[in-house]
C-alpha cells in the first residue's frame, strides 16, 4: 500500500512558463561565452574541457535503488515502480577552468543513471536519466539574462593568473565567514571563490531549477544518510599546499568506507512561492519538505583516477535534458541550458581523447 502524501501539488500547465522575448538571443550569448572558456582552456592546456564544473574530484559508480510504496504522485516517471539502477556520479567545481583547490568554489554533483526506460526528451541520447546539481538550494541568479552575465565574467577572467584568483579566493572567504557569522549566506561571495573550505562529501546537492514530475513540478535534491557522510558535513578540509585536496578527500573516504545519499523529490505547491521563471528562489520547505524517492549506494573503490578521468570526463556529457519526458526541465535557466550543453558537448567531441557516448549496463569503470 502506497503512503499518504503531506501536501497537495499543482500540476503542470504550459501557462505556468512564461520565456523572455529575447531568449533566443541570450542562449546564443550563452552558447558564445562558453565557447570564449573552452577555447582558452583549450588554448592553454591542450585539452578539451566542459564550459563549466571543468575540474572532477570524484568519479564513482553505484546504485539507484527506487522505493517500494511511494504515493502515486511521487512515483513518476524514473519513480513509477521500484527497481535498481547502475549510476555514474561525478563530483566537482564550478570553474571552467581545473583550478588549485585553495580557490575555493561552490560544489556540484552531476548523476547518471543508466538503463531508464521510458518515453525520451526530444534528442536526448541513450537511455540514462541526468541530474545536474549543485550544494544551494537556488540558483545563484533569477533569469537566463543574469545567468549570461555571470557567464560572461567567467569567461573574461578564465586567463586571470591562478595567482590572483587565490587572493581574491581568500577575501571572498573572510567576508562570507562574516556574513555567515551574522546569521547569512552569500551565493555570489560562494561562487566568486569564497566557499568555506570544507568536505565535499558532507554536501546536500540540489537542482535548483525545477523539472516536471509526471504531471506535477518539482525540484530534486541527494541528501547523506550515512552516518560516515553526515559526520562531514561542514567538516573543515586543509587545502594547503594541496592543489587536489578535494579528490584526496574522496580518495582517502572511498578507500575503505561505503556510503548513502537519499535522493528526494520536493513538489510545487504555490507558484507564488515556488516559482518556474526565477530560479534564484528556494522553494519553502514548510510549505513542501522534501521527500525521498530513493536510495543512492556507493560502495568503496577508487574515488578517482587518470583513467577515471578518460572515461567519464572525456567520454560522457551530463545534461539535464538527457532523460525522461516525465523529467523535463522546467524554467527559464533550464531552457537556455539545452543548447548550451549540446554546444560545450560538441567542442568537447570534436577535441578530446574519448569519443562522447551515452553508457549502457554497468558502466564498469577502471580502476
């Protein structure tokens, strides 16, 4: 028997989508200040990097367990029935650019979960279901315009010495301490380089933008469960003299320990307070909790390695748009992400060591 359900979801209608005039011409921004990234990247390293979350600390691969029992609206989609699948996860930075970690840059999480059946988002490749996240529960701009111009200053400082952007790291750092200190948080002072220098396995990673969930909308988070992964969290890690702290913290935990994440599903139920079209605004938990779906296991094994490397950041692309129709991405953000990830995925193709493919059956990674 299904359980009951605390909230009541409003379902979808295309009315509730409302896209900028000018959102064509803003992906088309979009699509050029990534190009500007990867192009530098490129020119400076010889390699083919992603636009964005460039630098990888973690590479792993586990099990998507979906819950027996779920209320008929939270089983959708991926969630309709209960089942196991393999999944790739893939843990890393926000910079286009593979940076020392003592800058010290907000964190993301991306998921692929492999063999998913369904109906598919119009091109979209294989048969995986890809969650793109990020430790905030909003994004850290409103609109597709805003999220350009974060862009474009991104890119114009993509060739900044390493040097200079560990300076400004550390101011950003002191003064989100202080802001957080008051009470606060600040996501431009995280994302500019002043996120506290902690674990990265004690995040809760979120979608921020919302998705469709069969018929309802609703954002998407993985939470530790473990008591091993709860203990890190705001865990302070020692970046010092250790460009690769961050993938030596994986290393080091996956050596000799398992762990468990809860993915869960938190359902629109205003668009007042949990809006599409502004994706800087963290949807009320009071209002909507989040609830889980599944269970995400990873067991111990090598947390992340050269030929790690080769296989899942040259040779996958992660999107959003990579999945189910019941998962499609909703928003302003989201739409302007479409062409903008197929864009980075084909300069990645055309320049890397791996050709781009989307995995099937058990990823099997090396070792």
């Amino acid at each position: 028997m299904s359980a009951s359900l605390p909230v009541t979801p409003l379902r979808y209608q295309p009315s509730f989508e409302q896209p900028d005039g000018d959102e064509a011409a803003t992906t088309h921004e979009l699509i050029e200040a990534l190009r500007d990234i990867q192009e530098t990247t490129f020119r400076n390293s010889g390699q083919a990097l992603r636009g964005v979350h460039a630098k990888s600390h973690g590479l792993l691969q586990g099990e998507l367990e979906v819950l027996d029992g779920l209320p008929p609206e939270l089983a959708q989609g991926l969630y309709a029935r209960p089942g196991r699948y393999p999944v790739v996860l893939r843990f890393s930075t926000n910079a286009g650019d593979i940076l020392d970690n003592s800058i010290s840059l907000p964190r993301g999480l991306a998921l692929k979960v492999l063999n998913v059946e369904g109906e598919r988002l119009p091109d979209a490749p294989g048969n995986t279901q890809d969650y793109v996240l990020v430790n905030a529960p909003a994004f850290a701009v409103a609109k597709p315009k805003q999220f350009l111009g974060s862009l474009k200053l991104l890119a114009r400082t993509t060739d900044t010495p390493q040097a200079w952007k560990k300076l400004a790291s550390t101011v950003f750092r002191g003064a989100e301490a202080l802001v957080e200190a008051a009470g606060g948080e600040s996501a431009t002072l995280k994302t500019m380089g002043g996120h506290p220098q902690t674990h990265p396995l004690g995040e809760t990673f979120h979608s921020q933008v919302p998705l469709l969930h069969g018929p309802y909308m609703a954002k998407i988070s993985v939470a530790p469960v473990s008591a091993n992964l709860k203990a890190l969290k705001d865990a302070p890690l020692d970046v010092r003299d250790q460009p690769d702290a961050l993938r030596r913290a994986v290393n080091g935990f996956f050596r000799s320990e398992d762990a468990e994440w809860e993915l869960r599903v938190q359902l629109c139920t205003d668009l007042d307070s949990m809006p599409l079209e502004d994706a800087s605004v963290p949807w009320p938990e009071e209002q909507s909790p989040f609830i889980a779906v599944a269970r995400l296991r990873v067991p111990r094994q090598t947390g992340w390695s050269e030929a790690r490397a080769v296989a899942v950041d040259d040779g996958y692309a992660f999107s959003p748009w990579h999945g189910l129709a019941a998962h499609r991405p909703l928003g302003g953000v989201m739409r302007v992400r479409k062409a903008a990830y197929e864009a980075s995925s084909r300069f990645r193709a055309s320049r890397g060591r791996c050709p781009l493919h989307e995995p099937q059956g058990e990823p099997n990674l090396p070792a």
